[in-house]
C-alpha cells in the first residue's frame, strides 16, 4: 500500500469527520450485538420453562416482551447509527474524490507543452476520472467497511471469548486459513488490476482520437478498419476484465466455506460442551450461531476491501505517475517582473527535447517595442519554434533569449505570459458561446470590448447573422465556424487582451485576400505601441513589417524591409514574384 501513503494528508484533513465515523461505528456495532445477545436470552427463558425450572408463564411472557421491545429498539438504533456511519464515510471519500481531481488537473496545467505530446489525451482523461474514482472507493466504502468489520471482530470476538473461550477458539479455527488465502489472492487482483486499467486507458485514447478524426475515418471511408482495431482492443480489454473477474469470484466461496466450517463446528463442539454440562445455557449456542454468522458479511467484505484496496493501489500508482512529473518549464521568479516587449535572440540554437530535432541554428535578431517583425519560410524551417519559445513553452539550452535585456528565463512566468497574445495556426476554439470564447482572452471584458475585437478582427458580421448572435454556442445544433472565422475568432481573442507582445502563427491562411487587408489594417493601428511578431507564408500579410526575417533548415538567410528584400536575389523574391504572378492569373 505504499502507494497509498499519498492519500494520508488527506485523512488528516479531514480527521474531525473520520474520528466521528469511528465513534459512530462502534456505537452502531455495539447496538448490533445486542441482538444476538436477547435472543439468546429468550430461548434460554423458554428453555427454562420447558424443563419446569420456571413455572410461572406470565414471567415468561413478560420477560420475552421486554427482550423483544429491547431487540427493537437495538435494530432501530443499530440502522439508524449504521446509516449516519455510511453518510460520513462516503461523504469524505467524495471530498478526497475533489480534492484529487482538483489535484491532478491543477497538476497538468503546470505541465510542460512536451509533456502532452509524449502522453495521450485519453490516457490523461483515464487517470484524472477512472482512476480517481477507484481511489475513492478506497477512502470511502473500503474504509468504512474495513473499520466496521474490525469493530465487530473486536466486540464480537471480546465477549464470545467472555461467555466461552474454547468454543471461540474452535469458531475462529478457519480465520487464519482464510487471512492467508486473502493475502494471495489480492496479490493477483493487484496485478491483474493494473493491466486492466491500462487496456482502459488504451481504449479512452483509441476512441477520443477516433471522435476527433471522425471526419477523416468518413473522408477516407475507413470505417471497418477503425472498427476491427477498437474490437481487438475490446476483446483484449474484456479478456483482461475476465481474469480480473475470476480470482474476484473466488472470494465468496472461500467465505462462505470456511463460515460454514465454523458453523458446524459451533453446532457440534457447541452441542458436545452443552450436553457435557460445560455450557450451561443452551442460548449461548444460539448466541455463538448467530455471532458467526454475523461475522459472515464482514469477512466477505475483506475480501471486497482487498478487491478495492488492490484496485486502488494500482490507479493511485498510475495518478502518483504524474503527479510526481516535474514540469520542465519552472517558475524562477516569484516577484513581479514588467514586460516591455523588447525581444532579442543571441547565437540561439535549439532542439525539441521529445523528438531531438534542430529546430533552430544560431539564430539571432531583436525586436523592439512597437516594432513589427515578420518572419517567412518553407514549411518546418523554425517560425512556429521562435515564437514558442517567447512563450516559453520549452527552455533554451544553447544561444540566449532576453527580454527587455533579462534572460527569460528570470521573468516571472505568469507575468511573461498575460504579456502575450498568442494566435496559433490551428485556431482552437471551446465549445462554449463565441463571446466567452473572445473573452478567453480577458475574462472581465465588457460587451463593448467584445464587439470592438470582433470587428477588428473582422468577424463581427459573420456573428450576427447567426440566430444568437454572440450568444450562439459553438457546436449547438451542427452550427460549425469556417477556418478562417475561427481564425478571426483567435484573433479578436487575441487584440481584446491588449498584450504588449502579440504574436501571430500564420493565422490568415484560411483568409481571403480583402478581409486579410481589412484585418491588416486594423491590425496596424492596434499595434502602434506593441511588439508584434508575424509568421505568415503570404507576402502580403508581412510586406509592411518594420522587419522581416527569412529562415530556411534553422537559419536565418535573409533580413531586411520588403523593398530591401525585393530588390535582392533570394527565397524572398522568388516568393513575391511567384505569389503576385499566382494574384494576376
């Protein structure tokens, strides 16, 4: 159980409510032994009557009256108390249950971007929901079970050794064979459960990225492939579920053999010692009776905690996983730091850590407050690269990337990032209302802002056409945006944040040439006072940069302004000349 060692300053937490449940079971276990306890004393009063020992039947009469009223009176405490003790338990297992999920999403947003290419999206939504909950039943149910199965081993085990300790003995005869066969086989439920919940991870990643690319499955008409591998994975799934489910199958059994067992050895070492004299009322064989099969659900339920603590020992390995992945992007910097918007790259080299690809090769160039800077090239030479790594979504290890002349990496990183807006190439839009998927951007914006960036970003009269307007949710009834309205989306998304850097991953591409000059006209204005950075394949989206970069493998080729550029022999020109012959045809 060592990994579930994670779980104890959550116990600590909450030990108010799980001390009172411990109160609370040994009050309602207490109550419970009653019961046996009156019965017994019944059927020895009318046992006595039998053999003349008593001869007055009202007293018999009366004194089964009172053993009955004292029976009801337990039962109903008894439930009542056992009902308070289930409310107390579960409840806290579902504070654990939020208090971990809250965890574990807090967690992988801290994560680093390398992180999320190197684990899959169903895996990581497996881990935060199945795994949660079968740790939940470990603080909830399996706790309450197990401390409620000790108290009655306590109680009951206490007094049967205070009426007859020989017979105890032979009632609890079977409990070590038992305890031993537990040990067993929850070390096979242990490992048979962990690899049902990786097969279940596996199947959570299979089915999200084949809902995500459903339309290429369609496109591609693949549909009977997709199906024949989610079937192997199903079958491998259910087969694993299978095993799983036999050695859990084998618990009952064993219970109720080794219950049985102790039952007729209560009936017949019980029956010998009455008949020897030993035992001097026959109630007390009632009494053992029903103590040992009292004793029949707890020990049942050991092997159902054993089930769960094994089951929960396996997801909270999986959860501790990742909660004890360091993120490889860490805050440095705790104090305020402003942003200005000043960029420079120095002699920068770098390579993705997760794929070990050069990226960049002593890259170097600076960008200034106001100043745009447009950066062109072949598809893979490094745009998209630069502009993570102003984000800071990965560490430069070779070269040096200041801002406002600090090494970024001495910048408070959440002050580094609310600096920033951020227009990604694959524009991605929340299945939310398109006026809080522009507010993603600034949360307390007015509805005025809202407009403005929209219209801006040239989108507006696209949104109110739809029925609702800014109001309409994305997704809602098939209603679906084109890729250059998501991209305009990203945009107002972007300029409604009032950044002092904004940075722009070829986000026109889906944008037809006049609403492009509408936007970059806009744009222009908007950006007098920002540091502006554009990635774009399009000369006419950078032709009016302060600066523009040309990158090609890694490296920078060619910089200038676009007349310099134009005038010169190079990709730049090649580039110009063939988009404005592609304008004329």
């Amino acid at each position: 159980m060592k990994e579930l060692k994670y779980l104890n300053h959550y116990f600590l937490k909450y030990k108010g409510r799980l001390i009172l449940g411990v109160f609370i079971t040994i009050i309602a276990t207490v109550f419970k032994l009653v019961v046996p306890m009156k019965i017994g004393d019944s059927v020895t009063a009318i046992k006595q009557y039998m053999d003349g020992d008593i001869t007055n039947l009202a007293d018999v009469k009366h004194a089964l009256l009172i053993n009955v009223l004292l029976l009801l009176g337990a039962a109903l405490l008894s439930g009542f108390f056992t009902f308070i003790m289930r409310q107390t338990f579960i409840v806290v297992s579902r504070y654990v249950e939020y208090d971990i999920k809250n965890k574990v999403f807090e967690h992988y947003e801290r994560l680093s971007l390398g992180f999320y290419k190197q684990n899959r999206t169903g895996d990581l939504m497996n881990r935060i929901s199945e795994d949660v909950s079968k740790v939940r039943m470990y603080v909830g149910p399996a706790l309450m079970y197990s401390i409620s199965t000790v108290t009655l081993f306590i109680v009951v085990i206490t007094y049967m050794f205070y009426k007859d300790p020989i017979l105890t003995l032979y009632a609890v005869a079977p409990f070590p064979i038992l305890s031993f066969a537990i040990f067993k086989l929850s070390v096979m439920i242990h490992q048979k459960s962990t690899i049902v919940q990786q097969y279940l991870s596996k199947l959570t990643s299979f089915t999200q990225e084949s809902f995500s690319g459903i339309s290429v499955i369609k496109a591609y008409g693949i549909e009977p492939r997709i199906n024949n591998d989610f079937e192997q994975l199903a079958e491998g799934s259910k087969e694993k579920n299978i095993d799983l489910a036999k050695v859990q199958a084998l618990f009952g059994p064993l219970m109720m053999l080794l219950i049985g067992v102790s039952n007729i050895l209560v009936v017949y070492i019980g029956g010998t010692r009455y008949i020897n004299g030993q035992i001097a009322e026959i109630g007390t064989l009632v009494e053992f009776l029903m103590y040992v099969n009292m004793l029949t659900w707890p020990v049942a339920v050991v092997g159902f905690v054993a089930s769960m603590v094994q089951q929960a020992e396996a997801s909270q390995k999986r959860i501790n996983e990742f909660l004890h992945t360091e993120p490889a992007i860490q805050n440095e910097k705790d104090e305020h730091t402003p942003i200005n918007g000043t960029i420079e790259f120095h002699k920068l080299t770098f390579t993705y850590p997760d794929t070990g690809i050069t990226a960049l090769k002593d890259v170097s160039f600076s960008v200034t407050q106001g100043e745009t800077l447009a950066i062109v090239g072949n598809t893979g030479s490094g745009k998209s690269t630069i502009l993570e790594l102003i984000g800071r979504l990965y560490d430069v290890a070779d070269g040096m990337l200041t801002i406002d002349g600090t090494n970024i990496k001495q910048l408070n990183l959440q002050d580094l990032r609310n600096s920033i807006g951020y227009v990604p190439q694959d524009a991605f839009l929340f299945s939310d209302t398109l006026r809080n998927n522009i507010k993603f951007g600034k949360e307390d914006a007015s509805e005025e802002e809202v407009i403005q960036a929209a219209k801006n970003a040239v989108v507006h009269k696209n949104i109110i056409e739809f029925n609702k307007g800014y109001d309409t949710v994305l997704g809602e009834r098939g209603i679906t945006l084109s890729g250059g309205q998501k991209q305009r989306l990203s945009i107002a998304r972007a300029i409604i944040k009032d950044p002092k850097i904004l940075l722009f991953d070829d986000c026109l591409s889906a944008v037809d040439t006049e609403t492009e000059e509408q936007i970059l006209h806009n744009l222009q204005k908007i950006t007098k006072n920002k540091t502006t950075i554009i990635v774009s394949h399009r000369i006419s989206s950078v032709k009016n940069a302060t600066k523009i970069i040309v990158l090609e493998e890694g490296r920078i080729i060619q910089r200038g302004t676009h007349n310099q550029l134009v005038a010169s022999e190079g990709y730049y020109k090649e580039l110009y000349a063939k988009q404005l012959m592609e304008k004329e045809m």
